[in-house]
C-alpha cells in the first residue's frame, strides 16, 4: 500500500498560519489535553459523532493484563486469561513483539488505554485512531447499535465478576472452572443472529437474576415433568418435536431447557452467553472498524498539519507508524499473515472519498449512486449501515483490486493442484469482489451447527446438526466440544452430519449414562430447605 | 471533553489470579518441566526463574471451527503473474494457514512457553520433596540484609539527625554569613572611636549616618539563623547483605557403574537441597565435586553428574581426598565445612572400616555437618553399617535411605531444625 502511505499533504491551498502545538517526542499530560482538544474540534468538523473519551495512561504490564482479558477492564477469574497473559508475557520479554500502542473499549465513556512508553507524536495519533475513529464507529455501525449495550457494559462485568466469586465461593473453584469451561468452548454459538436483546441496566440486571432463577428452574421442570400419560396418547408424543425448529444458539437453549443444571450454572452460561454476544459486532465489522480509525487519524493529522499545528518532524513520526500499520505483505511474502484489516479497510474508505471527489469514468459505472457525491454524507452511510461482508461487497472497487492484484485461489482438495480464479481484471472484478466478501461472512467463517432433536420423551438425549458445505469438515478438536456440551446437558449428546446433497449421517457421540454428581443435586435440594 | 487519567499507579498483576489458576491446573505438566529444567541446571543456579515449556495440545480450548479439507476459493493479494486458469502445485505440508480459517489459540505450535518466577520454581521443585511448609519459606526467603551505616545526607527522618553534623555545617554558614558584616562594623565602630566613641556628639551627622549603619547591620548580623535547614545532616544507613561466613560444601557421589540416571538424579536433588540451605546461611559457598570409584578425582560440575565410568567401589578414596582438600585449601578458621555423600552403599567390603576410621578420627572433627544419602531399595549396604556405628555418637552425622525425591528432606531435618533454633 504504498499508494495510500506518503502522499503529499493537503493538496488544498495550505493554511499554515497557526502556532505549532508543542512538538518533541516526550509526553506530558497538559500536552495530551491540548492535542485532544484540537483533535476533538477537527473531528466535530468532520461531522464524527463519538461518546465521551476517558482517556487513561496504562504501563507496559497493564497493558498485558489488558491484552489477557479482552481489553476489558474487569473480568471474572479463569485459567485461561492466565494462560493468555503467560504466553504474552514470555513474547514482549523476549522482544519478539511490542505491545498495541492503544486498547479501546465499547463503552459509554469510551475507554482507551494509552500505553505510556508511546511518544507523544503516537499519542496523538492513537488519540485520533481510537477515542475519535473507533469511538465514533461503536457509536454509529448498526451492528453495535443493535447488539451491545455501551452504557451496561461495565456494570454487566461488575455484576458477573462478583457473581462468579460468589459462585466459586459457594460451589467451590473447581466447580465454577468446570462449567465455564463447557460455557466457553460453546461461546461462538452463543448468539442469537436475529434477535435483538433488550437493554438493561446492573440493577434491573441483579433483580432479574433472583427472578430469572426460580423462573427458569420451574420452566425447566415443566418440561422435564414426568407425569403418568395417558393410554391413547402415545403416537401423539411421537409426533411431538423438541425443538419445533434447529437451535442455533447453543447456549440460550442450554440456559433455558437443560434438565440437570443448577440455578447458578444457568447464570453462568448466561454470563458467557451475554459476553459472547458483545464481542459478536467486533467479529464481523475487523475491516470496517480498523479502516475507519485508520481512515479518521490520517485524515484528522494531515487536517491539523495543514492548519499549521503540526511540525513536519512529528508529522514525518506519525506517517511512520501509520504507514508500518497498513503493510500487506503478498501472499508469497514469509511475512504473509492473511489479508491485513487496517489495509484494506483504508484503501476502501479513501477510495470511497477518491470515488465521490474525482470520479473517473469506470467509477461512475461501477457505483453511479455514490461518484460526485458529498464524500463525508457517503462515507458516514457506508459505515452506519454495513458489517465487512456487505461492505465488500458494496463498496470494493476496481481500483482497490488492482492496487492490491488481488486474485481467487480455489483450493480444492479432490484436485491435485491449487487453481487461479478471478484476476484484477474487467472479467474478473465482481467475481473478486464476491469471493472476498464470502471470505468475511460469519457463516462462511464458522461452521453452521445446530439444535434438530431433542428426545423428551426417551433417553432426553440432544442432537447436534452440523450443515456442511463445500465439503469442508469439522476440526477434530469438536470432540472435546461435544464432551464439555454433554457436560451441561447431563445426558447423551450426538453429532451428525447434513451433506450437500441433503443425506444426513451420523458423526460422533457422547454418551452420559447416569445423572451427573447425585450428591450435588443432593445438596442443591438440601439447600433449599428452611 | 475528554477525561484523561492516569492508571499507572494502579495495582498491575491484575492477571495474577488468572496466572496462578493456569499453574494450578497444569500442576503435573508444569512439575515435569521443572524437574526437567533442574536435570540441564547447575546446582548453584538452582534457585533462578525459569523459561519452561509444556506441551500445547494439553491446554487447548476447543471450539467449533472448519478443519483442513474439502473445498474452498480465497482471496489473496500480491499476485505477480498469475492468470485464471493457472493451476499451482500444492506446497509442502500442506502448510496453508491463512485464508478464511482465522488460526487459533496454541494451534500450529506444540509447545506452550513462559516464565516461571524464582518463587514459582522452587515451590514446584520443592514440591514433590515433600518439604515442610516452614522449610519452604525459609529457603524462598531472599537472605537477610543489614542496615549500615555510610555517611551522611541531607534528607531523613529526625531520628536519624546527626546532631554534630548539623552543629558543624551550622557554625560554617553563620561564619560565612556574619564575618563581612562583623569586619565591617569592627571598622566602622573604629571611627566613631576616633570621633569620641560613647561621648560623641549624636548631632554630628556623620555619628549619626555612623551609629545607624552599626545599628543597621548588627540587625542583619541576627537576623541570620542559628540553624537552617539547610545545615540538617542525617546519617545515612544503606542495606547490605548480611555477611555471615563462608561455607565449603563437598559433594561425594559414587560414579560406579551401579549409579543409573534416576539414582545420579536423586543424588542431584540431595545435593541442591542442601545447597539451598547453605545459601540461605552462608554469604560465600564453594561447591567441591569428588566422583569416585576405585580411585576418586575431583571435577566440575558437568563430569561430577554426566561422564560414567565403571569398575569397582572403594569409598574410601573419596573420604581421605576430601580430607586432603581440606586441609590443603580451606582452613578451619575461614571455612565451615558441609559434606554431602551419595551413594548406592556398594562397597567393597574390606574398604568399609577404613572409612569408618577416616570419618570418625579425621573428617567429623573438621565438619560443621556430614550427611550420607544411600540410594537403595533394598537391604542396608555394607557402608550403611559401618556409617550407623559412628552415628550414635556423633550429633553432626546424618544418614538416611532414599528410594524416591520425598525420602530426601528427612535426612536433612535434623540440621535444618537444628540450624534454625541456632538463628533464632
């Protein structure tokens, strides 16, 4: 991407009429302010509509704390943010990584850690990235919009960081760690793709929660109610199907219908779930969310650099960095690590701009609707209502392609060789741009595993449906995911396979003879006891 | 407007619970990668954090995802000279990790690396020692410190203020400050002597400008301090190491043939033991290596645990060249003398009282403490007979049997305990 690194700022008439702010690499605290403010005033300028910041200064250890926890600033205990940690640990002190310059948090305020080894060229620059780029993306793309609650988040952390102590202290560590294993290896299918959860805060959270578990057990018991039937209803109940439709969300089915789980199990597996589903915007819009901060910090430093705020030394340091930001080794580069977010998502959003400020002749072909229009009315549409798959494949332009030379590779395994598609040409364009966007789809990216059965009136076992497409099959590692869904399904579990021709076989099985820990339902009936 | 705050101050190793879970569940493999890091250490480099390494596959957190096969079309940059249709050769191995199969935690790698602390390793190495709680801690413990004293300084607590000092840097700043303005009212006091001194007349102006200049600098002569606080001096006190003595420790190991790799291991875990303990009480500690077999030689490190050599057993070689080291380098008066012996207890037979007599007449005289270690399952050896003879008698032997690494802290409890009512 050179193309996009070093171009000649402002090609307007420059304005270099200001005092320069401070330069010199050292930061200081006033400096930050003064930066923030000229920052926050271009960005307003340019219509980007953000939450309040809270900027906090972190060291190089809490940033790997932060790393640890998914950026979040609480987080219940489990070995595997440990393990997280260690593992990073190990690589910043050997040297073979720096740290992020930033983390940034979905929340209102807006939360940005800025690592305080950064100079304070970076800092501006990771100011503009994440407090006005990242922030205003959480607060205007509708999957955000939609599916996470900026103003909860950190209470819901609270409340399930305290829940999950109380729990371990209950039901002791081992117990807790137990289930919110089971809970995270189903995490990615915790999620309901098409309804949109209700917003609430930590003390209606607390409140439904007393509630929520007398409710849920006696739901449970309905359904598992043994009652007697009687003779003549037999092939009525063979009729009856549980659930009347697949299941996609593993989770919620297991919070709600699981026979054997315990109150508090039911609210940890809603904890994981409720998690699960804030970071689910973050997986599909990567391109969208990094091209847009990148997008925001160039444009917004090359602002003030030409308003005359900036030096050239500390423009030349934040060209720097953000050009090391968007290299995109080829694929045959020993760098080649997949396509790099920042990258693309830029060169699609200076494009876009490019497109609505000097249309050539093919790009009025391509997109009549957008050439010569208001580039920033544009650019805030594309990113409010988009995630990466449809972004591609509405915006991606010729000119993108051919500045890449992207290309389709089928990889076939029933072919003895790999074998060339679409090219950057004008027969391959659209086939590029298709095949780039499926690259993005969540459900190109994980396989699509459903609930089809289950046996309420037998042996209450469950059974998986895993559709496959393009015959490609399931990790091995789905073995230890069926162990940990028989865990909390506490009966026999079964995973089998749709083919595409519609032939379904079956594909693997846990079995669960007994019920789970007698003794624990035991007490758990103890317990309730006056 | 943004708020800026600055968390640096804020407690860091927030991830330390998470940390000690992760160690806590991995025990086992974490206590294997120990014991095999304490197999390549030295023995004085024992007590260091460590790199260790387990295997991946073990801590995977499975999810649903695709795995390597069936059929798909990816998107890839930088294409060169490629046109549709092009049909490339597979790489190598089949290595293609990148495309839509976003990789995984810990997948493509199989071993899962990161630091132990100094703390960590010695609780996992300690471990399976079976060491009391009380010990452990004694032996984690960084070795104690001394405040001395080192000069003075100009900051400090008021108990520390060096009265002297502070007098001495007092008197040197009134000196300075006052003899301009004392030499120069001696000299004025002069000439109003000449003009009649007490007598003078006061509506003689030039007594007047005279008596006021006088009045005026005796005025600034007291107004400079007695003390300032810029005279304060406190003595400083700086932590040191508390220097206790030196100590020899002499390792004795049998490297007949008898002596496998699980026994020389044993031995090695026996010899670290007691050189953590001496470590916590000694400044200085030498380590003198002695192998024998029929003849004994003293060695490094690496050849004392990893060169064999067979042949037959005569203990007794070992014992009198120790004496011999001793004597010749490290007197009585400098060192105190630990010795730790390792064997199988196979001697030959007609060597055993002559180490007995060699024990009792010239080496438990010199030793602070003697321990025998004999590596065995099966019935007491010659040697062990011999040995238990002087035992009765002689409070600074310690023997003891080890089958596997918990036998080893009992043999050395009694000059643990002992050492520590010492201290106390």
């Amino acid at each position: 991407m050179e193309r996009a690194a070093i171009t000649p700022p402002g090609t307007a008439a420059r304005r270099r009429t200001n005092e320069p702010l401070p330069s010199g690499s050292e930061w200081r605290f006033d400096l930050i302010e003064r930066y923030d403010r000229e920052i926050a005033r271009v960005a307003e300028r340019y219509g980007l509509d953000t939450y309040p910041n809270q900027i906090e200064i972190i060291s190089a250890e809490q940033m790997m704390d932060a790393y640890a926890s998914n950026g979040m600033p609480i987080g219940y205990h489990h070995w595997s943010f440990g393990k997280r940690f260690l593992a990073t640990e190990q690589i910043y002190k050997r040297g073979a990584m720096g740290l992020a310059y930033e983390i940034v948090i979905n929340s209102n305020p807006c939360i940005a850690y800025l690592l305080e080894e950064n100079t304070m060229p970076m800092q501006a620059l990771v100011v503009a990235h994440a407090c006005y780029g990242h922030n205003s993306f959480f607060k205007g793309n509708y999957l955000f919009r939609a599916w996470t609650q900026p103003d909860a988040i950190v209470d819901y952390l609270l409340f399930s960081k305290q829940y999950i102590a109380e729990c371990e202290q209950r039901h002791g560590e081992e117990e807790v760690e137990r289930v919110l294993d089971a809970c995270h290896a189903l995490a990615t299918l915790g999620v309901d793709r098409y309804k949109r959860p209700p917003k609430r805060t930590l003390a209606q959270e607390r409140l439904r929660q007393k509630e929520r578990e007398e409710h849920l057990q006696q739901l449970v018991n309905d359904l598992w109610r043994t009652l007697p039937r009687r003779a003549g209803s037999e092939d009525e109940s063979a009729e009856l199907r549980f659930p009347s439709e697949p299941q996609e969300n593993l989770l919620y089915f297991l919070e709600k219908h699981s026979p054997l789980l315990e109150p508090w199990q039911r609210e940890m597996a809603r904890i994981v779930r409720k998690l699960a589903q804030y970071f689910y915007p973050q997986r599909q819009t990567q391109v969208m969310n990094e091209g847009w901060a990148t997008f925001w910090h160039y444009t917004i430093m090359q602002t003030l650099y030409d308003e005359g705020l900036l030096g050239d030394a500390f423009l030349l340091e934040v060209l720097h960095s953000h050009t090391n930001v968007l290299t995109q080794p080829g694929f045959d580069s020993p760098y080649f690590g997949g396509m790099n977010p920042y990258a693309l998502g830029f060169a699609m959003y200076r494009d876009i701009r490019r497109i609505c400020e000097e249309p050539t002749d093919e790009d009025r072909r391509w997109f009549p609707d957008i050439a010569g229009s208001d580039w920033l009315k544009t650019l805030d549409f594309a990113m409010r209502n988009f995630k990466d798959e449809s972004f591609i494949q509405q915006f991606l332009s010729p000119q993108v392609i051919r500045d890449f030379h992207l290309f389709c590779l089928l990889d076939d395994d029933e072919a003895p060789n790999l074998r060339v598609g679409a090219i950057h040409n004008d027969e391959g364009y659209r086939e590029v741009r298709e095949t780039l966007a499926r690259q993005y789809a969540l459900t190109e990216r994980e396989p699509n595993i459903q609930i089809v059965n289950v046996d309420i009136g037998g042996d209450r076992s469950m059974t998986l449906r895993h559709y496959r497409s393009d015959r490609r099959p399931l990790h091995p590692a789905y073995k230890d995911v069926m162990k940990h869904l028989a865990y909390l399904w506490g009966f026999t579990v079964r995973l089998e396979t749709a083919n595409e021709d519609g032939t379904v076989e079956p594909t693997h099985e846990v079995k669960v003879d007994k019920r789970r820990r007698p003794e624990l339902t035991l007490a758990a009936a103890l317990r309730t006891l006056p | 407007m943004s708020e800026i705050i600055d968390r640096r101050e804020n407690p860091r190793h927030k991830s330390a619970v998470n940390a000690q879970r992760f160690l806590k569940r991995y025990r086992a493999q974490v206590r294997e990668a120990v014991a095999r890091a304490i197999g390549g250490r030295k023995i004085a480099e024992a007590d260091r954090d460590a790199s260790i390494s387990i295997p991946a596959r073990d801590l995977n957190e499975p999810v649903f995802h695709h795995g390597a096969g069936g059929k798909r079309e990816i998107v890839l940059p930088g294409n060169k000279e490629y046109v549709t249709g092009d049909e490339i050769a597979r790489p190598p191995g089949g290595g293609r990790g990148q495309g839509s199969g976003a990789s995984d935690d810990g997948e493509g790698e199989d071993a899962f690396r990161f630091r132990l602390s100094r703390e960590e390793f010695l609780d996992f190495f300690f471990e399976d020692m079976a060491l009391p709680d009380l010990i452990k801690t004694q032996l984690t413990a960084i070795p104690h410190h001394q405040r001395i004293r080192a000069g003075y300084r100009t900051d400090g607590t008021p108990s520390n203020l060096a009265v002297v000092r502070t007098m001495r840097e007092s008197l040197a700043r009134r000196i300075a400050f006052q003899s301009p303005h004392l030499a120069r009212v001696a000299e004025l006091e002069r000439e109003l002597e000449a003009l009649g001194g007490e007598h003078a007349d006061r509506n003689d102006p030039r007594v007047a400008e005279l008596l006021e200049e006088i009045e005026a600098l005796r005025r600034r002569i007291a107004a400079v301090p007695f003390i300032d606080t810029f005279d304060l001096r406190f003595r400083n006190r700086i932590v040191q190491p508390l220097p206790i003595a030196q100590a020899v420790m002499f390792c004795l190991m049998d490297v007949s043939g008898s002596m496998d790799e699980t026994r020389k291991d044993l031995a090695k875990r026996f010899f670290i033991l007691l050189y953590l303990f001496l470590k916590r009480h000694y400044e200085r500690i030498e380590i003198v290596f002695i192998r024998h077999h029929t003849t004994a030689k003293v060695v490094d490190e690496e050849e004392f645990f990893h060169s064999t050599e067979t042949g037959g057993t005569v203990v007794s070689s070992a014992l009198a060249l120790a004496d011999e080291e001793m004597r010749t380098r490290f007197p009585l008066d400098q060192w105190n003398i630990y010795v730790a012996q390792a064997s199988d207890g196979d001697n030959w037979e007609g060597d055993s009282p002559r180490c007995l007599e060699l024990l009792v007449q010239n080496l438990l005289p010199k030793v602070q403490y003697f321990t025998y270690v004999e590596i065995t399952t099966g019935d007491p050896q010659n040697l062990w007979v011999h040995y238990e003879q002087a035992k009765a008698t002689r409070p600074n032997l310690a023997l003891g049997r080890i089958r596997d690494r918990t036998d080893i802290y009992p043999v050395l409890r009694e000059l643990f305990a002992k050492k520590e009512k010492q201290a106390a």
